[in-house]
C-alpha cells in the first residue's frame, strides 16, 4: 500500500532537498556580503573559495538526511515527527559540516555564511515537506489519482491500519468498504462487485477457511492482495517481511541491533568506557579505600547477571553490603533502610557509585552503556512467568543505565513499568536516545530517591 506513496514520495523529497540545499549555499554568499553589509567584515572573501565547498555539502547532506531515516517511508510519520527528524539531521550535520570545514582547510569561512545557509535550509525543507504534503492531502480528497481498497478483517492491527489509512490521505489509499465478522458470508460477493485495486485482509487464525475461500476467489482477478497476518499476540519489539530465495518469511520481535548497527553500538560504548574509565580512575581508587578500610571483605562483589540472549556473566560492583548479608535469606532484594549494608554503602548506594565498576563490564562487551538494567538469573526465571515480554528485554545488551532508570523505575518499584521502558527503548533504539539517556542519567539517574 504504501509503494506508490513511498516511490513518489522519496524520490520528490530527495531532490527537492539537494536543490534547497545547493541553492542555499550559493545563495549565503550575496545574501552575507551584499544584503547584510551592515554587520561589519574585514574584506568581501573570493566566492570560489566557497563555490569549492559545494560538493562536500552535497555528500554531506545526502549522507546525513539518509542516516538519520528521513526517506525511509515504510511508515508515514506525523508531519511534526518528520520536521522534527529532519531539523535534528540538519542541524547534527551542520555543526559536522562547520567543524570539518575549520579543520581541513586553513582558509577561515565566514560564520556568517554559514548561519544564513543553516537557516536556509530548515526554512526550505520545512517549507517544502509543509507544501508538498499538503497537495497531497488536497488532490487525494478530492479522488485525483486514489487506489480503491476494500478491508475485511477484525482486531487491533487491522482497526490501526484502517485508522492510519484515513489519517493520512496524502497516501492516495481510499477505503470504499470494510467488513466486520458479521458479514464474512458477504465478503466475496462485494469484493466482485465493487472490484477494489487493494484488498486487505485481516482476519483471525480462527477464521483461516474463510481466509482461504476469499484468496481462492481473486486469484485471477487484477487485485492487490495485502494480508495482515494474525500475529499480534506475539508482537512486542516489531515485526519485518524478509524476501529468502523468494519465500516471504515474517520476522517477529527482531532486536534493532545487528549488523552496522550492533558495531555502532559496540564502538560508542567502548570509546565510552574507556575515557570514562580514565577520568573517574581517580574517584575509584578513592572508593575502593574507602570500602576496603570501612569493612571486612573484598572491594568488589561479583554477582551473576543475565544478558544478551539470556547469557550469564560477573557483573561487577563496589561491595556495599557485608559479607555474609545472604547467607541466611538466599537472593533477595534490597530495600529501603537495609540493615545489611556497610557503613560506606549507603552513600555507594544512594548515589549509585557503587555501579561504576560497570564500566569495565562495557569495555570487555558484557554490557552496554545503555540499556536494560541486568536482572539475577534467580529473579528471571520467576519473573518471566509473571510478566508478559519480560524475556524480550535481552534482546539487547543490558546497560548501567536505562530509559527505565531515568524515569525513577528503579528500586522497589512497579516491574511491568520497568519493561514497559525496556521495550520502548529496544523498540526505538537510536544513538541518539542512548545519549539522552546519558545524559538524563547525569540529572536523574544517579541519586534517586528509589535508589537503595
């Protein structure tokens, strides 16, 4: 369905972005020393200076807008998310742009140009996804060059398609008839009546002899067939068609990082660690002294945790308990006012410094920087029984810190909340939510009234 939407929609964009990006540039340079003589320069500069630039513009540009999924229409995205994506590809492109510009060449660029260009360009592109959509919208509205579909189908997949079709005219998709379980009888006899150009079928495994009379009835018929299989019960983290040999094969709960984008992930988080490590190797020595001179017992603890793939490893931590604080309950929580800790581990604990050990579990590829918090291997296996989807979360490496953490769900708190966070961030992992989480984490992570 969304074929036609995403030929002409992503070709059309494309250009229209190298054009406003092109005429932008050529267009800074008169606009910062002809119309705006009065912000004072030493000297008007040579244009070919500038005019050398635009091809490493052009790379730069079509490399970031690409990288950032701005022309990835296997969904339509809401008018704002997509400003909003494109002005954040911009703008990371442009600080790349100007930092690169300085540090390559010994000619010195006016700020000026640049600023003009950087505004230019998120005018421009905003304008034109503004414009464009809606023309779209308009001609669509108005039956100019829609696809008919018909929908026979129940559930809350097929209702969320059927709603995003009519939320979004500018696809071109106009649903002249849907039906419900009441009338499945009546499915074939409209289908030939109305003759649709897409028929969507969504109905329950429990209907699959009906599934199969209504497919049997249109094989020869000049329809697009689109079915929407019954697999919601088992969706979680998302749901892609891979093409095998030319035998379709649905990939359910598929964790987003692998291949570029698992090497990404591993670089980030041991360039992370490593420079961490060497800046806080300060305050480490200091706490382990502290721990080792407070109380009896090593400085670090190894506990056993659950990662990747449900893999055990030694998670390491600054020991802020005693010794034998399990010896008599088994695995358990801690809770608020634990008498088991040491005289050094409330404060470790309170501020969560007793987690920066961590740091070396990331470097070694244990863990991530960011991600699900690791859970004891005694702990999941109880909690994978209470908790729908809670195996899902080691789709991914666990983290130090996580979308859960820097929303307070930490602690004695609510666990279905906890993985509700989990799988958000699984589902839209981004470098960039990863150092929003960093960052929050510096605000909110690490003193935390839920911390103990």
């Amino acid at each position: 369905m969304l074929k036609k939407y995403q030929s002409s929609a992503g070709v059309l964009t494309r250009f229209a972005d190298l054009i406003i990006v092109i005429s932008s540039w050529l267009a800074a340079y008169p606009i910062r020393f002809q119309w705006l003589r009065m912000i004072p320069f030493d000297e008007t500069p040579a244009f070919e200076h500038y005019l050398s630039l635009l091809p490493m513009i052009v790379v730069l540009w079509v490399a970031g807008f690409q990288s950032f999924g701005l022309y990835r229409y296997e969904k339509v995205y809401r008018r704002s998310t997509e400003i909003y994506t494109m002005l954040r590809a911009h703008f990371a492109t442009l600080i790349f742009f100007t930092a690169l510009a300085y540090f390559i060449t010994q000619y010195r660029f006016s700020r000026g140009v640049i600023i003009v260009f950087g505004i230019q360009v998120a005018i421009g592109c905003w304008l034109f996804r503004v414009v464009y959509r809606k023309i779209l919208r308009e001609l669509h509205k108005k039956g100019v060059n829609n696809t008919s579909l018909f929908a026979v189908g129940e559930g809350k997949a097929f209702a969320f398609v059927v709603d995003q079709l009519n939320r979004y005219p500018e696809i071109g998709v106009e649903i002249i008839k849907i039906i419900g379980p009441d009338h499945y009888d009546d499915a074939i006899s409209q289908i030939k009546a109305l003759n649709p150009k897409i028929l969507l079928l969504g109905l329950p495994r429990s209907h699959t002899k009906t599934l199969d009379l209504i497919i049997d009835s249109i094989k020869d018929a000049p329809i697009d067939l689109q079915i929407l299989p019954d697999y919601s019960d088992f969706l979680a983290l998302g749901a892609r068609v891979e093409n095998f040999e030319g035998v379709p094969l649905v990939q359910l709960n598929e964790s987003p990082l692998i291949g570029y984008r698992a090497w990404m992930k591993r670089l980030f988080d041991f360039v992370v660690s490593a420079i961490a490590l060497l800046i806080l190797s300060p305050l480490l020595a200091l706490v382990a002294i502290l721990v080792k001179i407070t109380s009896r017992g090593p400085v670090l603890y190894r506990q056993e945790r659950m990662g990747l793939d449900g893999r055990t490893f030694h998670m390491l931590k600054f020991r802020s308990m005693r010794i034998d604080a399990e010896d008599k309950t088994g695995a358990v929580w801690a809770v608020q006012n634990d008498d088991r800790r040491t005289p050094i581990g409330t404060v470790l604990r309170s501020t969560s410094v007793d987690e920066l050990p961590q740091l070396w579990n990331v470097l070694v590829g244990d863990m991530s920087v960011v991600g699900p918090r690791p859970e004891r291997p005694v702990f999941v296996s109880k909690f994978k029984h209470e908790i729908p989807n809670y195996m899902l979360r080691h789709r991914v490496k666990t983290g130090i810190t996580g979308w859960a953490q820097v929303n307070g769900w930490r602690g004695d708190t609510s666990l279905e909340k906890r993985i509700e966070c989990d799988l958000f961030y699984i589902r839209n992992w981004s470098l960039w939510f990863d150092l929003k989480i960093m960052v929050l984490t510096v605000f909110k992570g690490f003193i935390n009234k839920n911390a103990y």
